[in-house]
C-alpha cells in the first residue's frame, strides 16, 4: 500500500480569530491537528503568502470590498481582507501548532497576480505548486488532509489531490470552514462526488 503523508493546511494566525480573515473557531483545531502530526510519519504544511498588494485583496481594487468579486484573466475571484501578508505576524503558523516536525513547507499565493487556494494548482487551475510531483516522487499515495478553512484551501486541495490521483481523506473534525454564501455545502458535495473520504 502507497505511503500516507498528512498535509496542514494554512493554521496560521490570521485564519484564527483576531487574525485579518478570522475563522471561525479556526483555533479550536489546533490541538488535534497536533495529535495528527504526532500520529503521521510525513508531515507537510502549507502557508498562505502573499505579496503586499496581491490581486486577492479588496484593497487593492478601487472600490471593491471584501467577500465581493473581481473578474480577473483567469474567471471570477472573491475578494479578501489583506492577510498572510509574507513575513508578517499573520502568515505565521498558529503559536500553538507544533509544525518542528514537518517535512516540508509548501508556500501559495505568492504571486501577485494569481490567488491559490488549493496546495496543488493555483487558481488559474493551470499554475503548479509542485506539491504533485513532490508528492509522486516520494512515494506518497494516500493523503490526510487537516486545516483552515474547509471550504477553501482544504476543499481545493483535496478536489485537485483526487484529480491527481492521490487517495484523499479530509479530517473534517480537523478543519473549520469560512462558509460564504452556502461555500461549505457546495464544497462538501464536490469532495463527495469527487470521491475524497469525509472524516
Ligand atoms: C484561504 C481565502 C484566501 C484559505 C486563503 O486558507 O482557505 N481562504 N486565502
Ligand atoms: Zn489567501
């Protein structure tokens, strides 16, 4: 049987309340997603990191708000509050989280002009992040995946983990959605019908 790794997706703290893009009870999973990194032998994180300006944030659009949309080359993006701002206290890991042991870093949204929710394709769902082949090469076939928010980065991810043909379970006990506009539901269904494992 292919090799499991689990993957931490985005707890850093300004996905947790009193962070820039709160979620909520985002801070809640942090003691189980420890006991998940106790439990894995290969643990990878993910952090969202974004230049000043990024074409995500509201702020950078005249006129625009957060939680709105902006039309960019590559479809519709939903506009966010400035966070994970890179080398910011925002876009650092949760100080709870004990990430000592992770294997691996694997840094999004570091292009100004494309936002990334999943860990494996940028939202242009054409961009990689090399998580893919990093993953094949190490012999990792089956993924666990945990974090903030589940209907975001970790439903992405997991939707693009599927069609990369790795065996996906999401800890879903383990993660904390933004839930806009019905997101959660309509993500949750997604991950079904793609054939990710509902934890
Ligand atoms: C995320 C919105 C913007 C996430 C990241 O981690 O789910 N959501 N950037
Ligand atoms: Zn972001």
């Amino acid at each position: 049987m292919a090799a499991q790794a689990l993957i931490v997706i985005d707890v850093q703290n300004d996905f947790c309340p009193g962070g820039a893009l709160a979620v909520s009870g985002g801070h809640e999973i942090v003691p189980l997603v420890n006991r998940l990194i106790e439990d894995f032998d290969h643990v990878i994180l993910t952090q969202d990191w974004h230049p000043a300006g990024h074409s995500s944030f509201a702020s950078t659009h005249t006129g625009k708000q957060a939680f709105g949309t902006v039309e960019l080359p590559y479809g519709t993006q939903t506009l966010w509050p400035e966070h994970c701002v890179q080398g910011t206290p925002g876009a650092d890991f949760h100080p709870d989280l004990v990430w000592t042991k992770a294997e691996m870093v694997v840094r999004k949204g570091f292009r100004s002009a494309i936002d990334s929710y999943s860990a494996f394709r940028e939202n242009d769902h054409t961009t990689p992040t090399g998580l893919a082949g990093y993953l094949r090469e190490r012999g990792f076939g089956r993924l666990t995946l945990a974090g903030l928010a589940t209907d975001f980065c970790v439903a992405y991810s997991a939707l693009d983990a599927r069609a990369e043909g790795f065996e996906v379970t999401v800890r879903m006990d383990a993660s904390r959605a933004i839930d806009l506009g019905g997101s959660l539901d309509a993500m949750v269904g997604k991950m079904r019908d793609a054939g990710v494992t509902l934890a």
